[in-house]
C-alpha cells in the first residue's frame, strides 16, 4: 500500500486522496461499462458497520448483494447455492398459497423459520440467475473468501483497500478507510451512482436506434 500512503502520524498512516479519487474514477467508469452491458455486479460487506450501507445501495439499483455471511462456494458451485435459493423461493410460495394451511401448526413454525434462515443468507442473490460479472467487496482481509472464489472463476473485483491490505490482490482498488461508515457510504454511494448512469444508458440504446432511424 505504500504507494496509497500520504505520510504517517503517531504511528497511523494516512491515505493520499488523490490517489482515492482516481481509484474511485477508475473503477466506476469500469462498473458503469459493466451496468450499461446488463450485466450484473455481486456486493458483499459482511461486516457490521457496512452491511445496511451495501444492502440499501445495491437493491437501489437492482444488484445482488452478500451482507449477512459468505457461503464457502458460493460463486465457485454457483449449481448447488442456486438449488437453495429454489428451495427457498418453494417455500415462501408454500407459506404465500396456502399449501402449508394442511400443515400442523409446528410444521408451518418449522418451515417458516427455515424460510427466515435461507433468506438471511440468500435473500439478496435471489434475483441472479448466473454468475455475477464482477464482485465489489468493502474490505479484502475479511472477504478473503468471496475474493479468492472470483479471482479463480476470472471474475472482475473491485474493493475498498486499507492500509492493512494488498491493493495487487484485486483489479480495481480503491485505497480508503474501509472501517468507517462515513467512508464505505461515500465510497459505496459513488460507485452505485455510476451503476445507476449505466443502467439509463442501457435503457436509452433503443430510443437512440429509433431517433437515428426517423433521422
């Protein structure tokens, strides 16, 4: 990280934001390329202080996201967490068309609670039918997992990186205190402003086809 770091006070390196910033434009114009595609971008922040942030920003533009824990496999044996999700998504339809009312009173507590279970860890890939194009994680010691899982598979990475991290270990790093919440909100909000102009782009393409046609 040494080339990130601005000077060291009292034993605490502080990071250039210079350097923040032109980590931060490199990778949103890289996730922005990637919404305009249709592609889909994988958030995972497992920690505390960040889960409500990544969550609240991933489902306002319509990405999957990981903020409760990190299955082993979840990328690398995408077949069997998509049967989970399924299983899931059969049970909530049990519970929501009234198949389960035959059900004795416990049996309904038990799936329901099976249903909570799944959903905890699931709920927020439910939606991805297929491997992610790219997996933003706000800090790379403790998503050491989910980062190894999709350098493996060739899948893109983008992260918040701190000092305490290896910034080569990634594609696009973003060298910023991945610790405080102000940091992951400013850091997490700007790229999913630029995930946002990538999706109306997209959704521009067939009004400019029509313009240039009637031109």
């Amino acid at each position: 990280m040494a080339p990130y770091i601005f000077m060291e006070r009292k034993g605490i390196h502080i990071i250039d934001l210079n350097r923040t910033l032109e980590g931060l434009e490199r990778a949103a114009n890289a996730m922005r390329a990637i919404a305009r595609s249709g592609r889909k971008i994988l958030f995972v922040a497992t920690k505390k202080q960040a889960r409500d942030i990544v969550s609240n920003a991933a489902d306002s533009v319509g990405m999957p996201h990981v903020t409760d824990r990190w299955l082993g496999g979840m990328m690398t044996n995408f077949a069997t967490i998509k049967r989970s999700v399924k299983k899931m998504q059969n049970i909530e339809r049990m519970l929501a068309d009234g198949t389960a009312a035959n059900m004795t009173k416990k049996e309904r507590l038990t799936l329901d609670r099976e249903r909570q279970k799944l959903n905890k860890v699931l709920g927020g890939i439910e939606n991805l039918g297929r491997l992610p194009a790219a997996v933003f994680v706000v800090d790379c010691l403790h998503e050491h997992i989910a980062l190894a899982e999709a350098n493996r598979l060739g899948i893109r990475t983008f992260a918040m990186v701190d000092t305490n991290s290896d910034p080569n270990k990634v594609d696009f790093a973003i060298p910023a205190n991945d610790d405080a919440s102000k940091s992951i909100s400013i850091i997490t909000g700007y790229l999913t402003e630029a995930i946002r102009q990538g999706l109306e782009e997209r959704q521009a393409k067939p009004e400019e086809k029509e313009a240039s046609v009637e031109g």
